[in-house]
C-alpha cells in the first residue's frame, strides 16, 4: 500500500507547519526548518515492505535535525538508508561531516542525534528499518554514519543496484515478495559494511556472501520458468552444482527446497485472485514453474496441510481462512 503526503495543493503559509507534521509522520520525529521565506512544495510517497518503509521524498531548501530531547521521545530504533537523487544534502553524525551528492548513498541512525541541511531542491529515496534487522555491530553502524559511498563502482553499485529496483518497483511488490527482497537487500547492506570495515579475514567468506545474495536475486527473477533447475542457475553463475549445494547446505536448506517454497508462496497469493486472472489451480501452478499439478498439489498439501483447491475455496469465502491453519 502507498501513502502520499504533499504540501503542493497548500499555499506557502500553510506549507512550514504540515510539512514538519509530514517528515515526522513519514519517518520519525524530527525538527524541519525550511530556508525558504516562500516554501516550495514537498512531496513523500511511502510503500511499505515487512518492516522496511521505502520512501521517495521531493521538496526544496531545508534543515532537518535529530535532538536528544527527540530521541527521548520516542525509544524506537531505526536505521535509514538514504540514497540521493538530486541536490546534495550536508550530513552530520557520530562527529563526522559529509556531503552527499547524487548518486551517493549514506546511513543515519535515530538513536543518536543527526543533522541535514539542504540548500538547494532535491529529491531522495530512503530505507527505513528497524536497527535489530541488519545483523551487524553497533559500532560498525557509528563508524560508517554521515560517510557519503559512491553508487557507481565496486560493492556500493551493488547496493545502489539492488535497492534501486526495490525503489522502482516497490508499489508492484506483494507483501511476501516484498519481505524476502529487503531480507536480500538487508544481508546485502550487512555484507557492504562489514566489507568497509574491514572483517574479512579470507577472500572466500567474501565472495560466498555475495554469491548467496546474487544467486537468490537470480533465482526470484526466474521462478516462473520450469526449467530453473540446480543445473541451470550454477551455470548462469559460473560455478559447478556441487557448490551451488554447498551455499545453501550452509543456510540450512536446498536449492531445490528454497526455490518450491518461494513458488509456493507465490502460487498461495495468487490463488485468491485466480478468478479475476482466469486458469484456476493448475493455471496457477504452471504460472509459477510447476509443471505436473499432481505433483504441486501434493506439494502445496504437504507445505500448508490444505490442497489448492481448499485454500482457495476458503480463503476467497473470505470467512474461515485461519481455519486452514496457514
């Protein structure tokens, strides 16, 4: 679901005041100060993924700060990734000053005090999250705030990369496949810093982190082909079938195991809308890489203690579907 807050139908004197009401409501409770005297109009658009809030913000001149007396306030700790499109905005934290131009990406964390000023009109798309998600040490996170990374080589164009398709494509996303892209995105951002500072002891650790990331993004992308095998993705990703196995036997699961289940899910969303797409269970199995409905109704049965036909029986009645305990 999205939410727009927009001052643009308002004149400017009303502008100041529900501005500061918009960034505090979008994000978290925050001091603006526009440096305007005839404030031009801003704009947030908010899609929200499992935890994780994506937020494309436009607006002009403006200082925005994080104060203890705030931070008193309110207890939450969130993390946000900020990437900048336009305009450059002065980042201040953890006693460090940056300035973060476009195509640069930064961190700010709401549970020490943090400032931005911006003097010119910009636009920016965030990534907002709550700080126990990303699996790294805290001191990790302080040293690398207010520090502006270049989106545009090495592993920070990884990151800008991949959390610019989420961006783009945020209020497309159903809210399971939108969870398991920013789970991808936030094993990714703990992959980057702790790259930074410097915790890889072997290359090897390195390089099978990354593979993991890029081996599931494959993997999402192609989950409609019946053909995504073992076989196929070691080959998209030059690399033999025994240590594809051996990637995910380090998660606790299969290649083949990871790959039904995110078919299964896919195929349990869509069932409830079947009717309004047309072909039934079996038009949604084979939507989504299934090619013996046999075999996914088994499946399916075996995943979720209901078949198919049941779930979308019960679900769409839209009055007993907890009672498919699913």
């Amino acid at each position: 679901m999205s939410v727009t807050l927009s001052t643009t139908s308002l004149s400017s004197a009303d502008r100041t005041e529900l501005w500061h009401e918009a960034v505090s409501q979008a994000f978290i409770p925050l001091d603006v100060h526009l440096l305007e005297k005839d404030p031009s109009p801003g704009r947030i658009v908010s899609h929200q993924l499992g935890a994780v809030q994506v937020s494309h913000v436009q607006a002009g001149p403006q200082t925005v700060t994080r104060s203890r007396r705030l931070i008193a306030r309110d207890d939450k700790e969130f993390l946000i990734l900020t990437f900048q499109r336009t305009g450059t905005a002065i980042k201040e934290q953890d006693g460090r000053q940056a300035l973060i131009g476009p195509g640069e990406f930064s961190i700010s964390d709401s549970s020490r005090s943090f400032r931005k000023n911006v003097q010119s009109e910009f636009r920016f798309t965030s990534f907002q999250f709550p700080r126990k998600d990303l699996r790294v040490r805290d001191e990790d996170v302080q040293a690398l705030t207010a520090t502006a990374f270049s989106g545009r080589a090495g592993s920070a164009a990884l990151v800008a990369t991949y959390f610019g398709r989420i961006a783009r494509e945020a209020a497309s996303f159903d809210d399971f496949f939108g969870r398991q892209l920013v789970t991808v995105g936030l094993d990714l951002l703990a992959l980057f810093i702790n790259e930074r500072r410097g915790h890889f002891t072997a290359k090897a650790q390195e390089t099978t982190a990354v593979t993991i990331v890029r081996v599931k993004d494959h993997i999402l992308r192609n989950l409609s082909d019946p053909d995504l095998s073992p076989t196929t993705i070691a080959a998209a990703h030059y690399m033999s079938v025994r240590y594809l196995h051996k990637l995910f036997q380090s998660e606790g699961t299969t290649v083949g195991e990871w790959i039904r289940m995110q078919r299964l899910e896919r195929c349990r969303r869509d069932l409830l809308r079947s009717p309004a797409r047309g072909g039934g269970v079996a038009g949604t199995a084979r939507r989504w890489g299934f090619v013996s409905p046999s075999h996914f109704s088994r499946a399916f049965r075996a995943a979720y203690g209901v078949t198919p036909r049941e779930w979308q029986v019960l679900g769409l009645s839209g009055e007993r579907r907890t009672a498919a305990g699913v």
